[in-house]
C-alpha cells in the first residue's frame, strides 16, 4: 500500500483529535506517517496548515487524511475549503448532534486544557502528580493515607509508570511501594502498608521479562538475573495471595491496560464513575 499521511490539526493541543485519530486508524494493518499542528489559532496558521496537508498529498500521491478539533468557525471554514484531502471533523460530527439532542448549545473552548489556571479539575492532576512523585518508590510515607491507589511490586514491574499515568489522566494521588528481599524474608507487608489494605493493588511480571528489563539497567548484575528474578516474584506473588491482594502480570499490557484494570478494581472514590 502506499503511503498515506495523516494531519492532526487544532487550535488547542491536538490531543483529543490524536487520540482518536490514533485509536481509529490502529483498526488498520498499514503504516501512516503522522504529522502534528497544534495550536491552529489564527488565519495565518490555517493557511501554512493548508499548503502543508496538500504538500504532503503531491509527494505520497495520495489523499492525506485530517483528523480535526478546530472551533473558530473562521479558520474551520478555510481547512475545509483548502486541504485537498479526506476531513474528519470530530466536533462536527459528536458536537451538533448533541446540540440537537440536548438543545443546548456547547461552550466552543478550545481544548481541553483552556482556563487551565481556573478549573479544579486541573490543579487536581498537578497535585495528584507531585503527590506521586513525592510517593514514588517508597520514598515517603508521609501522607500516605491520602492515596487513591498504593501499587505494590518488586523492582521494575511497572509501578512508577502506572502510579504517574493515574496522576496525569485521572488525577488520582497513586503511591508505590516496591517489594524488596527483606519483605520477602519478615514474610509480610511493609508495616506503612497494612493499614490500607483496601488501596493496594499488586503489579507481577513475567520472570523472563524482568531480567530483560533489568539487565537494560544493571547489566549482568545479581539483580538482574533470571534466578534472583524468579525468586522475587515467586515471593511476591505468595505474598500478595497470602495478604489478600489483587493483582495482575503486565507482561503483556499497556500502561492503559493496566490502568483500567486498577480503575476497575479499586473503584476510586475521587473519581465520578
């Protein structure tokens, strides 16, 4: 197949138009080149964008595909009439029909992350994301009460990752606490943790894929071996079953993955649904 350009074009971010553009186009087994234009704010602007998309469109020899989130009606109307190439308005195609529906009319902000100075909403995700790296890796238990979520583990089984995804997406305060040979040997939690039984939730991997993992960080290391990775899982997992802990294998799983899985099990009460 030939090569096909996709544009994702908007006057906020470009993060809702990407991520469903993204989403869409992965039901598709073909290679797309993706190019960003954030921020499309002004007429000027527009116009580059056009002389882009139709550039990109002579060199593949094929339509480019535009993914769009744009509101300014203006600057709207000359992607529309000036990209040569097939356009998928989101919000004309999810907004007017709500409009109609609900008989209201939408706010028209650009993005998501407008007045971002003044929604709750934001503040809410920059705290819960300090809160996290404060929290990251057994750092502090400070405060550690006020989690959402408190992820358990051995070293390098996804923790930190998952714990700063929570933060970012749903503005959860997500601690982590790694598992460590010590624990393993007591036969027990972490004492700072056995008082909030009901926010944990454990991340295994599989044994093979830690030591690949981990010899990325530690080269031929005790740490990073195949037997002491075994081991550390064989007792980590013995010990969340012991402790009643849910828990799943991210071998396998995306960050997104995991992180509705949590959601899932942990029901959250900051969260509305």
């Amino acid at each position: 197949m030939s090569k096909r350009t996709v544009f994702f074009i908007s006057d906020g971010t470009g993060i809702t138009s990407e991520t469903f553009g993204t989403a869409i186009l992965a039901q598709f087994e073909t290679r797309f080149r993706y190019v960003r234009l954030p921020f499309v704010d002004t007429v000027d602007k527009a116009r580059h964008a056009v002389r882009e998309v139709n550039h990109a469109g002579v060199v593949d020899a094929n339509k480019p595909i535009i993914f769009t989130t744009l509101v300014n009606p203006e600057i709207l109307k000359i992607i529309t009439d000036g990209c040569r190439g097939m356009l998928l308005d989101m919000f004309a195609t999810f907004i007017l029909p709500l409009e109609t529906e609900l008989q209201l009319k939408s706010s028209h902000h650009v993005g998501r992350f407008s007045d971002a100075s003044k929604s709750k909403e934001y503040q809410a995700r920059i705290e819960a994301i300090n809160f996290s790296l404060a929290h990251d890796d057994g750092q502090s238990q400070l405060d550690l009460e006020q989690s959402d979520v408190i992820l358990v583990g051995v070293s390098r089984s996804g923790k930190t990752p998952t714990s700063l995804y929570l933060a970012m997406q749903y503005g959860l305060k997500a601690s982590n606490y790694p598992l460590i040979p010590e624990d393993f040997e007591r036969r027990h939690l972490p004492p700072a943790l056995t008082q909030h039984q009901s926010k944990l939730f454990g991340l295994t991997i599989q044994p093979e894929r830690l030591s690949e993992i981990r010899n990325e960080r530690r080269p031929n290391s005790d740490y990073a071996s195949l037997e002491n990775c075994r081991m550390e899982i064989r007792e980590a997992e013995s010990m969340m079953r012991r402790s009643g802990i849910r828990w799943l294998s991210t071998t396998t799983k995306s960050i997104e993955e995991i992180a509705t899985t949590i959601l899932q099990e942990i029901k959250p009460e900051r969260l509305g649904y």
